[in-house]
C-alpha cells in the first residue's frame, strides 16, 4: 500500500479547499504540508517538483505527483472508496464538468477578486476599493448565479441528486463572496442557490476547512 496522500498548499487557498473537501468526503486520510506561495520568502525550491509554475495545490500519493485541482480531485474520487463524486452516465459527468469549468473560468476571479478582495480584502490592508473592478465582478458573478439557478432547480444539488465535484468546486468560491454584503445578497436571490448553499455550510467537511478571514 502506498502512504497516505499528501496535500501541498495553504488555508486560504480557494483551490487547496477544493481538494481537501475531495478528500474528506471521499473519507481519505491524508497530510496537509503547508506551502504559502505569498510568503515574503517566495515559493521553496523543493516545491518546484511538484509545481513547476509555483502555484498551489499540488499532491503526492506514492510515486505519483500531480497538480491542477480538477486532476487532484478526480484522481481522489476514482481512486478511493468512499461515495462517488462524480456521476457514471455521460450526460450527468458532462453537466458535472461544465459546471467546474464554469467556476474556473468566471465565478473564481470574479466572486473571489473582483468582489471579495477589493471589498473586504484590501481595505482590511490599508488599501482603497475599485468600485468599477467590483460592479464588473457583480455583473458577472450575478450571471453564474442565474446559470448555475437554473441547473440546481432539478435536484438539492447543483449537478443533480447527488453531492459531485460540481459542488466543491463551487463552494470554497461561494465561501468568499457570500461573506461580502452584495455576494450574500445575490446568493440571495437565487433560492434554489441559497438552499444549496445552507446543505452546503451545514456539511462537516466544510466546518473542517473553514478559511481564517478575521
């Protein structure tokens, strides 16, 4: 047997997150080793053999080494027992896949740093809001939501019946923007969003990885 898989990467990370709610609702037994790739000191030598391009996270289990979190997290599911993450019929995966790209390719940047950073993030800092960078992100933000509304209607969750990767993907990035005003309130205006976003909180693996904000 293998050792047990190790996770590289820091708390506040929205893609660490990801992969660690991966890896405690599949009920896998893993180590956290703590890389902060904004430390003052920059990204340690040895981690560039995990990550060449110096992001996080990355992940070892064995001999295998692998980074980019939608290769970690289904690896993670396919892998290892536990329930499945990811749905067996090629519609249902396809849904499943387009929602993470959807999280990926405009909820991140615009929940996280066009609203949650320059909102909470940099004043906190010291630094000034740009309004403008923030009604952007709010413009796009609110479109996922409506997209993303329009899926979860037919199940509890957002791919369908069944908690997937599709809901990990979205929820550490949820975690940021609903602690803004104007991101719970269009969390808010989304009920089907808002409910999956209670089943969401309420989930043990979230507690466990709750980000350190104060």
């Amino acid at each position: 047997m293998p050792p047990k898989p190790r996770l590289f990467g820091a708390h506040y990370s929205v893609y660490v997150r990801i992969a660690r709610l991966a890896l405690l609702e599949k009920g896998v037994d893993h180590d956290c080793v703590p890389v902060d790739i904004f430390s003052s000191e920059g990204v340690p030598d040895w981690y560039l053999e995990r990550h060449p391009f110096r992001r996080i996270p990355a992940f070892e289990h064995g001999t295998l080494r692998l980074f980019e979190t939608t290769a970690i997290t289904r690896y993670v599911d396919e892998a290892f027992t536990g329930p499945a993450l990811q749905y067996s019929a090629a519609a249902a995966r396809a849904l499943t896949n387009q929602i993470v790209g959807l999280i990926d390719a405009y909820a991140y940047r615009a929940m996280v740093w066009d609203v949650y950073v320059e909102r909470l993030s940099k004043p906190k800092n010291g630094g000034l809001c740009d309004e403008a960078r923030i009604a952007r992100g709010l413009d796009t933000a609110r479109t996922c939501l409506t997209t993303l509304a329009q899926r979860a209607s037919d199940g509890p969750w957002l791919a369908g019946d069944r908690l997937t990767l599709a809901d990990l993907h979205a929820a550490p990035v949820f975690a940021y923007f609903a602690l803004t005003e104007e991101g719970a309130a269009s969390i808010e205006a989304h009920p089907a969003i808002a409910h999956w976003w209670d089943r969401m909180q309420a989930r043990d693996s979230m507690a466990s990885t709750a980000f350190e904000t104060s």
